[in-house]
C-alpha cells in the first residue's frame, strides 16, 4: 500500500455501509415434530471511533512543509541518516 492511499480506508466504508440494528436472519432449524422451521433474528451494535471518522471523513493531520520539504532535500542529496537506535527505542515502545 502507497504511503497516503485511501484504498484500506475506501475498503472499510464500503463493507461497513450497513445499516446499523439492522436485523438478519438466522439458518432455519428444523424443529421435532411438524418438520417446521424457527425462524429469529439477532441485531448487531457497532461503534465506530473518532479516529475511525476522521479517517473516513479524509481529515488528515497538519503538516509541516517546511519539514517535509528538507526531508526530501536530504533523501534526494544522499544525505539523509537513518538513527537506528532511535527507530528501535520507539519501535520498542511501541510494542511494549
């Protein structure tokens, strides 16, 4: 996945565009006597957090592009270093 793209995000909304309570029938069960079918329904509840709303709204956070600007000046000179260490110690506290 592209650095910025939509697609996983696009992907959410599109399977997620149910119409929340909405009821849905179980598989029938066949009953003893009378061969009939039980029919019921089960209602689902789901919430979706802030975060989750923003992303689908498409508000993105603020960027500084003077920041991304000398970035890019540093990545394309060769010039850029990688701090291993400090990758690893927030990679670490990330993950507990």
């Amino acid at each position: 996945m592209k650095v910025g793209s939509r697609g996983a995000v696009d992907a959410y909304v599109r399977t997620s565009q149910v119409q929340v309570g909405a009821t849905r029938p179980t598989p029938p069960v066949a009953s003893g006597a009378g061969g009939g079918a039980a029919r019921t329904s089960e209602a689902t509840h789901v919430t979706i957090s802030e975060e989750a709303r923003a992303m689908i709204a498409g508000a993105t956070p603020p960027v500084d592009r003077a920041k991304v600007d000398a970035l890019r000046t540093k990545i394309a000179d060769g010039t850029f270093q990688v701090d291993a260490k400090a990758v690893a110690e927030r990679l670490l506290d990330k993950i507990g």
